[in-house]
C-alpha cells in the first residue's frame, strides 16, 4: 500500500510530465507580467483600500518555509484580519485600508502547519472541511476521496479533535459541502438538504458556523438559486474560488467572496502580478455573469 502524501514533490511527480510543463510555462509566463519586481509598481493601485482573500489547500513539509516568506511579503502590505472581520469589513462596506484574510479548503491534516505558520504572523484561517472527511482513517476511502473529488493524490485529513484545536486556538471553521459536490451540477433540493445536514453535523461537532465556500468555487460550480439558498440556510457568505479582491462600494453589486489561490512555492511577484490585476479588474466594477 502506497504511503499517504507527505511532500509537494510527490503531488507535482502525480500529475506527471504534462502538468510539470503547464506549471514551469505558466511561471515563464506570469515572470514576464509581473517584471520580476517585489511589489507592483503603480502606487494609486497599491494604495488602493481593499479586501484581498486568499485560499490554500495544503501545507506540505516542503511547503512550509516558502509559506513563511511569502507571508512575511504580505504582511509588508497587508494588515492581516480574521475571515470573519474580511467578510464584515466588505458586506458593511468598512474597507479602510488594504487588509488580508486567509482561509483554507479541504481539510487535509497539513493544514495544522499552515495555522502554526499563519499564527507566527499573528494571523488565523477560516478552514472549509467536508464533513465526511473529517476523521477518515481507511487508506482506501481516502484514497478514493482524493482522487474522485479533490482530483489529488492521497491526504491525511484532520479529525474533529484537531479541528476543534484549531477553533481553540482562534481559527475558524466553515462548510465545504459534506462530500465536496460539484453544486452547478446538483439539483438546488439536493444541494439544500446537503446544505443543511453538513452544518448541523458541523455545528455538532465544533460549534456554530457562519462561512460556506463551493467546491470547485468556479462560475459554473453554482448558480444563483444555489447562493439564494445559502442565506437561507443561515450562512452569512459565500466563497467562490474566484480571483478578485473587494474595493468599497462593490459587494451591494455582487454578493460574492472572491479568493485568490496561493500554492506556497509561487514566487511572491506572480501573486503581486495577480493581486494588481484584480485591483484593475474591480475598479471596473465589472460585474460577474452566472452561466
Ligand atoms: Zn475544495
């Protein structure tokens, strides 16, 4: 039987020789755009009061130290707040300063180092578990899980005693779907009784939830109908896995949470070249179609 992944190295050796080239041509790529520079230069875009969401899913031991240094880039920027304070500052449109929060999908057991890391900088996490995840301990189940719904090669995953450490220690916990569903492809019945059943479990465990995040988080992985029914079910936001950041004035227009992915090893001028770009995007106030 195969160990459970322990190492970055070995999820890049798992998506093989296509998916090495596509990241090496993309690093090339975003090396040319964001000119290799610390920072982006504009400094009317950089003063810019906003609300930057970042998300990972894993903190592998290789992972670690680039996770500390780009951090302590951010933390050069950014006045890093809680989930919660992010998603109170953009819905009662109190976006004063450029601030950072952090949250996490997935709940693979990696991401007890992700906390400490993020504690070192006296910050927290909101983590999105799948219920059904939580606990998992049959190789083959979550060998299965991985492959089937994370498209990954197989993590441990945190039980609800670490999950409850992490609440303990300040962090907060969020819905992901009980089994990491892919919601645009879901009848909105199913989606609801899904929606509820995985809070109650949640709640059961750990205490009382605010935050959902959709699996999969693309425009097409929910619907309108699919939002709609998260506030009813007594979420107070809904994440998407959307590159975006929050300017004042922008949530009344679409009352989504957008989220920049961050792999740790990413240098820090490609995720300068991202954030510049959704700093442009959102003073467009472009406004985001469903399908
Ligand atoms: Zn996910």
């Amino acid at each position: 039987m195969a160990p459970l992944t322990v190492k970055y190295t070995e999820v890049q050796s798992h998506s093989g020789n296509d998916g090495a080239l596509r990241g090496k041509l993309r690093s090339i790529a975003l090396d040319a755009l964001g000119r290799k520079t610390s920072w982006f230069p504009n400094a009317q875009l950089r003063m810019q009061p906003r609300v930057q969401l970042i998300y990972i899913h894993h903190i592998f031991q290789d992972e670690i130290e680039h996770f500390r240094g780009l951090l302590k880039h951010f933390a050069e920027e950014y006045t890093f707040i809680s989930y919660s304070e992010a998603i109170n500052r953009i819905q009662k449109d109190q976006i004063d300063g450029c601030y950072m929060a952090f949250s996490s999908d997935d709940g693979f057991k990696n991401n007890l180092d992700a906390a400490r890391v993020l504690e070192e900088f006296g910050a927290t996490a909101c983590f999105f578990l799948n219920s059904k995840t939580v606990g998992m301990t049959n190789h083959e189940e979550i060998k299965a899980f991985c492959q089937q719904q994370l498209h990954f090669p197989p993590v441990e995953f945190m039980n609800w005693s670490e999950v409850n450490d992490l609440k303990r220690r300040g962090h907060e916990i969020g819905s992901h779907t009980s089994g990491h569903f892919d919601v645009g492809r879901m009848a909105v019945t199913d989606f609801v009784h899904d929606l509820k059943s995985t809070k109650k479990k949640i709640e059961m465990e750990t205490g009382t939830i605010e935050h959902f995040a959709f699996p999969y988080g693309r425009w097409n992985n929910f619907s309108a109908e699919a939002l709609a029914a998260t506030t009813a079910a007594g979420f107070t936001s809904c994440a998407t896995a959307e590159r975006g950041c929050h300017l004042p004035g922008t949530y009344s227009e679409n009352p989504m949470i957008f989220r920049d992915h961050v792999l740790a090893h990413w240098p820090s001028h490609h995720m300068d070249y991202f954030f510049e770009q959704n700093v442009r995007r959102a003073m467009k106030h472009t406004k985001q179609p469903y399908p």
